[in-house]
C-alpha cells in the first residue's frame, strides 16, 4: 500500500495518470457517437492512417514533439478518409472493402517509414516505436495542455451542439428535411473522432486505438437508456481504462500501455454485457428462468385444451414450439415428464416433423376442465 | 443571392416539374411530372424500387435531381423546412438508440427552437400533445426499442404532428403495423385531411386505396396516372404500373382458415 501511495505521489506518475485519463475520456465521449453512427470501423481505418503522419512529423520536426507529430497524424488520417470517400464514390467497392484497402496501404507506408528512421538512428527515434502500442509514460506534463486544451474543447461542441448531435445520430434524412447543415455536422463529428485518435495515439497506439473508441461506449450502452447517460459514462470508463492502464504499465518494466487498456476496457465491456440490469446475458437468463417458473401444471394442460379446442380435435398434438409462444417461455421438460408420468398428457410425432408433441389424454382433459376458470391459467395469459 | 419572391404554381400542395433522379447512370426517376392539390389525402402507389421514396427524397431535397424543380404551395423547399411534415420508412432509423418516446417527438421541434436551447417544459408539454394525439401518451418515457413496431411508427408520426405543418408527407406508415394501429393511424390523417392540412403518402396495399384516399398517384419510374381516386383507379392504370404482377397484389390468393 505504502509503494503505491509513494508511487502515486511523484510527479511523473501524476502527470501519465492525469493525462491518461485525460485521453480515455475523450475517446470514451466521442466513441459513443462513432458507435452509434455505425463508423467504429472509420475509426480503425483512421487509426492505422495516422502512423506515416506520425513518422513524417518526426521527420520534420527532427524529434518527438507532440504538436507536429499529432498535425502529421491528422494530416495522413484526413487523407485516409478523403479516398476512402472517393473510392466509396467512384467505384463499385463497398465501404468495407474501400476502409479495408485504406488502412492497409497507410499501415504499411506507416511501417516502412518507421524502419527508415530507426535504421538511420538518432537520438529518440526508438521513442518512435511507442506509437505502434502506446506508452503513457511518455506522457510530458508540457502535454497535458495540449491534451486537456482539445478535451475541453471538444466537450464544449459537444454541449453547444448536443441537440444537433444527438438528431443526426439517430436520423440524418430527417435532420435534413428539417433545414441542419447535416453534412457540417457530420464532418464535425467525424473530424472530432479523428482528433480523439490522434490524440490518443501515444497512450493506446495506433494498432489498438480503435478499441478505446468502440469499448467503453459498448459498455456503457449496456447501463443506460439516455444519451447524456451513455456519454458520460463511456468517458468515465474511458478515463478508467486509460488510468487503469498507464498505472500497470508504468509499474511493470517494458509492458506497452494500449494492450493494458484494451484489456481493461475489453473486461468491463464483458462484465456490462453480461450483467448489466435489462441488456445483460445474465440478466435475460435470470428473467427467462423466472417466466418458465411461472409456468404452472394447469396452464400447461389449459393451453393444451386450448389448441385442441382451436383444431377441433381432443387429441390435436401440439409442438413445443407452439406451448412456448401461447406460454412465453419454454416448459421446463420436467414438468412435462411429471404430467406425463400422471397420465395427463402424451408424448406423441408427428410426421413428418421430428420434433416432440404432446397430446392431451382423457384425464388430462378432464383435469383442465375442472382448473379452468381458476385465476392466472389462462391458455394466452403470459405473453406479455 | 437574392432571396427569389416569385411564386411559381403557388396553387398547388406539391409541384413537380421535369423531375428525373439517377442512381449511378440508371434512372430511377424519369421526367417526373406531378401535381397534389392542397387539402387532399393523397396515396403514391407503384411496385417495389418503383421510386416512391426516392421521389419523396428528391421533393424534400435530400436526394439531388439531375433535372427538374419542386415547389410547395409555389416555394422552393429551402423556404418551406419546418413547414412540411416528413415521417421517413420506420426501418430507415437504428431503434436501439438510446432514447426515449417523448425526446423522439421533440426532435420535431429542435428547428423551432435554433441553436444552442435545448427544449424546457413548453417543447415538453408539445411533445406529449402529439404523442397524445396518436395514443401513445401513456408510453412518453418507454424506451423506443422496447416499443412494437406499430408503436413506433406512431412516435415518428407523433414527431411529424408536433410541428403544426400544412403539409404532412409518410412514406409507407402502414408498413408492417398491425390493423388497430393501421385504423388509429388513417384515422388521424382523415382528421387532419379534414382540417385542412395536405397529407401524402406512400402506400403499398392496393386492396384500401379507394377507401383510404381521395387522391392517387400512381408511378413506376415514370408517372403512370395521377388525379381523384374515383378517375385513376382502374385497371389499364394498374396494369400499366404493375404489369404481370397485379394479379398476385391486388386479388390475394385465398388462404385457407386455420
Ligand atoms: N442510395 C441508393 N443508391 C443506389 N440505388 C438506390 C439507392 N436508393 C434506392 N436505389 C434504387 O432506386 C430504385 C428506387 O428505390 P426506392 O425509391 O427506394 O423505391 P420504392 O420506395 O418505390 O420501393 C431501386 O431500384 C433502388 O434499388
Ligand atoms: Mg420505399
């Protein structure tokens, strides 16, 4: 506890925390629209196209300062799009091939560029190398107005146009029939995932960075049914991962930070997706056993009756896929063996069908006749 | 550029002159000539990839025509936003967004309100009226992915409503609703037929035309007929629009009772 308290207050592992989780909040906040846009791919493709730009700003600026190197990122990343678009346009590739051509060649440009410089040498081009899988010790405190001053202006557009975001989020058409500058606004968005990334490279890195953009806003989908909520609480994780995530790496010699924080966010994505109240797995699982429960003995024979009563026919076998509609949830088998094994209903193909059907037998008739009429067995009740 | 005050055919709801629409090179419009008098109930009918929605996208401007102008009650559509009512195909949208009925319906209103305000209690309280009008107020705050897909229909109707314009355009409302909603929907538009507003709509059930419109047009690339229901209803009309396939649409088979 005392190390992790001593480690806490040096300055250097301040600035990495704060400016880690400067970082993940951004990507968290406007990886939420990028995933709502259907464009978590765009950001893949952007991510791998800002690598030349990182390499050709190290060249120009003749070391590695963030400010040219996040303009040359930028730079190659708006190229990237910009054919892409064009491709989209002009020939028959769909988007999914035209982003898959893109962040290929730009990678590989990327990497070429990167082993150009290392094989020249000089001082700090190994620093190069941490742009492939982050590293936020790299962090300067000289950074963090560069990082704190895009965050809050991305924020403040965010709030100004929230609105405007939020409409051409959900319908676009709509939003121009209605007069929006719809494509300003959805360059804007665009743009401002763009900037998320390439500020974000040095903590994730380009190979990852996508990951910090799409996981937290999956995650956080899965605890909130407003807008505002989801915003917020992916940038919350966000800023947890990307904290989360400098601390370990920082802490252990040589570990990359963006595989850290891509685990991190990827565990509370699993967690959100599987027990978050509603959406999760878990939960749904918990409700369906609960409705199956429900499913008493004389809604079984009742909805049995039913379906012979609806076919005219006493011994009218009845698929368990027909039983699980009429009673919304599937009978548990063994229910179904008990009211077998009482002698109220058969088991019984029905060619050419392969799967089980269960006939009402004369007890099991006469059983359902003397419960209907008591409350909650009703043959259509539980559907909704 | 000045602001051009002409009005041209101010006596018609919607004009459509030499209208033609490609996709690539293929015309998916073809020298679209249509006129919809204001006040009427009117229906676009025509097989499917006939062009309907495109031709609603291009009157509303969201598609670029390569020839042809639109007017609404003689203006460009640039001057008449936020006076036109537009319910796109409900399939269109991702209904997992996370909102809710009543933000869905004041989104009707965000061109009202301009920039930087966000709707307070007035847009609110105007929001529940119209969801109240398609009798949707009991499910303001439902999640809208959690609503059935005729309820859903009816909020993005209800975010048309919310704007007060003469002019209401929807293409195919009644796709894929169950028949309640299908009767509370048509309702509602009789109602605001009779009011006075022009309402215009996709549809693709040739079997309700006649009870449900007084005004039809009829398309398939190219218009095939337009004008009073009680004129253009008529099976040289249907053939021409439908061809071989009317008799499978506008006769069902019989299915047999189960
Ligand atoms: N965005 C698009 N790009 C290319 N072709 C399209 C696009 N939208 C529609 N089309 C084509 O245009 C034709 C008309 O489509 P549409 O207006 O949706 O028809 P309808 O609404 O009458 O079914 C169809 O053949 C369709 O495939
Ligand atoms: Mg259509």
């Amino acid at each position: 506890m005392t190390a992790i308290a001593a480690l806490l207050s040096s300055s250097i592992v301040q600035t990495v925390l704060v400016g880690a989780a400067i970082l993940g909040a951004i990507s968290g906040m406007l990886g939420a629209f990028a995933v709502l846009r259907r464009q978590s791919l765009l950001g893949d493709a952007l991510s791998h196209a800002a690598l030349p730009g990182v390499c050709l700003g190290f060249l120009i600026a003749g070391g590695r300062d963030l400010g040219s190197v996040m303009a040359g990122a930028f730079a190659t990343g708006a190229l990237a799009a910009l054919i892409m678009m064009l491709i989209v346009r002009r020939t028959t590739l769909k988007t999914d091939a035209a982003l898959g051509i893109v962040l290929s060649v730009f990678f590989a440009v990327g990497i070429v560029l990167l082993t150009v410089i290392q094989s020249e040498g000089g001082s700090g081009s190994l620093g190069l190398m941490t742009f492939l899988f982050g590293q936020a010790a790299a962090i300067l405190r000289s950074d963090l107005w560069i990082m704190g001053g895009i965050g809050l202006a991305a924020l403040m557009l965010v709030l100004a146009l929230w609105k405007e975001f939020k409409l051409v989020s959900f319908d676009a058409d709509f939003a121009r029939a209605q007069g929006f500058p719809v494509t300003v606004l959805e360059a804007g968005l665009t743009v401002m995932v763009a900037l998320a990334i390439v500020v974000g490279l040095q903590l994730v890195g380009v190979v990852l960075m996508v990951a910090l953009l799409i996981a937290p806003a999956a995650a956080a989908r899965q605890w909130t049914n407003s807008l505002g909520g989801m915003v917020l609480l992916s940038a919350l994780i966000g800023a947890a991962s990307g904290a989360g995530g400098a601390l370990v790496s920082a802490t252990t010699r040589g570990l990359a930070t963006g595989p850290v924080v891509v685990l991190i966010a990827t565990g509370i994505v699993v967690v959100s997706l599987l027990v978050a109240p509603g959406r999760g797995l878990l939960w749904q699982a918990a409700a369906t056993r609960q409705a199956r429960a429900r499913i008493s003995d004389g809604r079984v024979l009742a909805t049995l009756q039913g379906f012979a009563r609806m076919h005219d026919d006493a011994g009218y076998p009845s698929e368990r896929g027909m039983l699980q509609v009429a009673l919304g949830a599937k009978p548990p088998a063994a229910r179904l063996a008990s009211l077998e094994s009482r002698g109220l209903i058969r088991s019984v193909m029905h060619p050419p069908e392969t799967t089980p059907h269960w006939e009402l037998t004369t007890a099991g008739h006469t059983e359902a006749a003397a419960l209907s009429g008591q409350p909650g067995d009703t043959a259509k009740g539980g559907t909704e | 550029m000045m602001r051009d005050d002409t009005l041209h055919e101010p006596d018609q709801a919607l004009h459509v002159e030499d209208l033609t629409v490609t996709y690539g090179a293929n015309p998916v419009l073809w020298d679209i000539d249509l006129d919809v008098p204001p006040g009427v109930m009117c229906a676009i009918v025509g097989p499917n990839g006939a062009g309907k929605s495109t031709l609603i996208k291009a009157a509303l401007g969201l598609v670029r025509p390569v020839a042809g102008h639109v007017r609404f009650l003689g203006r460009p559509i640039g001057q008449m936003r936020g006076q036109i009512g537009y319910v796109p195909q409900r399939h269109s949208v991702d209904w997992d967004f996370p909102t809710t009925a009543r933000d869905v319906v004041e989104m009707g209103l965000y061109r009202h309100l301009g920039w930087l305000r966000r709707p307070g209690k007035a847009e609110h309280a105007r929001a529940l009226a119209a969801l109240a009008e398609v009798g949707m107020q009991d499910y303001a705050d439902r999640q809208i992915s959690q609503l059935s897909g005729g309820q859903q229909q009816r909020v993005f109707i209800a975010r048309a409503l919310v704007q007060d314009a003469p002019i209401l355009i929807l293409d195919e409302p009644m796709a894929g609703v169950d028949a309640s909603t299908e009767a509370i929907i048509i309702a509602l538009l009789k109602k605001l037929r009779d009011a006075g507003r022009t309402i215009i709509v996709v549809h693709h059930d040739l079997t309700t035309v006649q009870s449900y419109f007084d005004w039809l047009v009829m398309l398939n690339v190219r218009i095939i007929a337009q004008g009073p229901v009680s004129e253009t209803y008529s099976a040289d009309n249907l053939r021409a629009a439908y061809g071989r396939h009317l008799a499978m649409i506008a006769v069902p088979a019989e299915e047999p009772a189960p």
